[in-house]
C-alpha cells in the first residue's frame, strides 16, 4: 500500500520574503519556484475532466490582477519538463492570462504518489460532480490499494459515505451522464440504486427527467416497485412455517440470524423459489458495523 502522505503544499506560508526567485523549501522535500508555462504539461490521468470556461475566465482575470495566489503543483519528470500533480484549473486560467511563469511546488514523487495526491486534492473539491468524485474515489483504491476503511481515513470521509459514492458506479451509463450533467441529483441516483431491474431504473430515470420529481417522490416509486418485486403468490417468511420452507431456506434463515444478531433481518420467498433478504439498520453507526462485517467476509 502507497504511503499516506502529509499536507499537499503550504499555501502563503511559503511565500513570504521579497526575492521571488529564492528557492524556498517545504515539508515533503518540495520547493516553491516560477517555472515556465511552456514546460509544464497537464497530468493525463487528471480525474477532473470538465473545467467550465466562464468559470476559467473569472479566474484568468483575476490572475490578471492580483496573479497566482496559490501554487500548483508539479513532478519534474525531466530536464525542463514536469507534469501537474494538483492546479490544472489554475495552469489554465494562467495560459489564459498569457503569464509566461507560474508559481509552482515542485515534488519528488513516483508514479502511484503522485496519482494519489491528485486524485485527493481533486476528492477535496467542492464543484466536482458526483461521479467525478466516484472515480476518484474508485482510482485511488484500485492505485493504492486501499480498502473503503483505509480510504475512509486517507480523505476524511466517512466510510457510508464513499461507499454510497462508489455505488453510482453501477448505475447505467446515461444515468451517470445525467447525474453528471446535473440533470439529476445525488439523492434521486441513491435512490435508484435500490432498484434491481435496469429497465426499472431507466423507466423512473425518465419520469424524473420529464415530471421534475423530488427526490421523495422518487424514493416512494422505488418502494412501491420493491414492494411488488416479490410475486403475489404465498410468501414464505422467517416468522412463518409452510411446507415450501426446504432445508435450504431453512439454514440460511439461521445463518442470517446468526450473523446479525444485532439486527433485524427478514428472509422471504414465495413458491416458486422467489424472494428477498432485508437486513434492517437504525441509524449511520449500525450502518457502518455493518459495512465492516461485510468487508471482513472478503479476507
């Protein structure tokens, strides 16, 4: 697993004192210099893949007139070359600014730091939409190799909420877009998690769309879907006793029980063999122990 590292720059901290060429050296064996627009290249795994241009250009002129507050930073990769590590919108907006230099912190990092550290500054961004932060999140586990708990810690989130991000992931590809798009919010995409069927989803995808439904709304047509996911024919539950209960059913209600003895969980199937398991949660806590009994089954 990569090394988990400190802060990702100083800020104007670094900055104080009059001679603008000084080198100025850091935590983390970095170093505060002007290097030249001309040699630095965006990193191509950026994970921020949208920069909106009115936005850009509120930036270039405020660069304009005050210049760069705060340094990017950079990876020298070789003799005049060096890739953004964090700060492409700032790099941008400079080019646009037609400055020539910029003030950059230059670090010494391998191939799998350095992703880490963008993917974390970016994951620390506010205007990043939901699947931009999805991704990060799903990177920066697959390039460190960090379990949702690691990663919990290494960004300072809590684990149910990456675990909700990471979700979306599974969403068909034109839901995803229309969450990206804004054209659907975090909590219509969680709820359409919950619905198996992806004609289903796309089917109340398009009613959000067209009808503009809240997301209570959403989460009521959810319900009622699940509710007639189960045939109406004779259903078999943990508090029932039929004789379609086989030996099966039987041992996996007990096991169930068993594993979550501090929940509430309902095992029903009908006839035909057709069914669902509930495991209930009360609150984010319960949430959360359960998540790492889940991830303990993995090991």
């Amino acid at each position: 697993m990569a090394k988990k590292f400190g802060g990702l720059g100083k800020g104007l901290n670094a900055l104080i004192g009059d001679d603008e060429e000084k080198e100025v050296v850091v935590a983390g064996a970095s170093s505060l210099n002007e290097i030249p627009l001309a040699e630095i290249e965006p990193n191509p795994d950026q994970p921020r893949k949208n920069f909106e241009a009115e936005a850009l250009l509120e930036l270039s002129n405020s660069i304009r007139q005050l210049g760069v507050i705060q340094p990017i930073t950079l990876r020298k990769v070789a003799d005049n070359k060096y890739i953004i590590i964090a700060g492409e919108r700032r790099y941008r907006a400079a080019k646009l600014a037609e400055l020539t230099t910029i003030p950059a912190y230059v670090r010494d990092t391998t191939d799998e730091q350095m992703m880490e550290m963008a993917l974390v500054e970016n994951i620390q961004r506010e205007d990043l939409n939901a699947v931009e932060v999805a991704l990060s999140y799903k990177s920066l586990m697959e390039v460190c190799n960090y379990t949702q708990e690691q990663l919990s810690d290494r960004v300072g989130k809590k684990r149910a909420t990456i675990s909700n991000y990471l979700r979306l992931l599974s969403l068909p590809a034109e839901i995803q877009m229309g969450l990206k798009d804004r054209k659907i919010d975090m909590g219509h995409a969680r709820a359409l998690i919950n619905v198996v069927d992806e004609a289903d989803q796309m089917d109340i995808y398009s009613q959000i769309i067209k009808q503009n439904l809240s997301v209570r709304k959403v989460e009521e047509l959810v319900r009622k879907l699940a509710e007639k996911s189960v045939d109406d024919e004779p259903v078999v539950d943990n508090n029932g006793g039929t004789s379609s209960e086989t030996d099966e059913y039987l041992l996996l209600r007990d096991m169930l029980t068993d594993l979550f003895p501090s929940n509430n969980v309902a095992l029903a199937r009908n006839a035909k063999g057709k069914g669902k398991i509930t495991i209930a949660f009360k609150n984010d806590e319960e949430l959360e122990k359960l998540m790492e009994l889940f991830d303990s089954f993995k090991k």
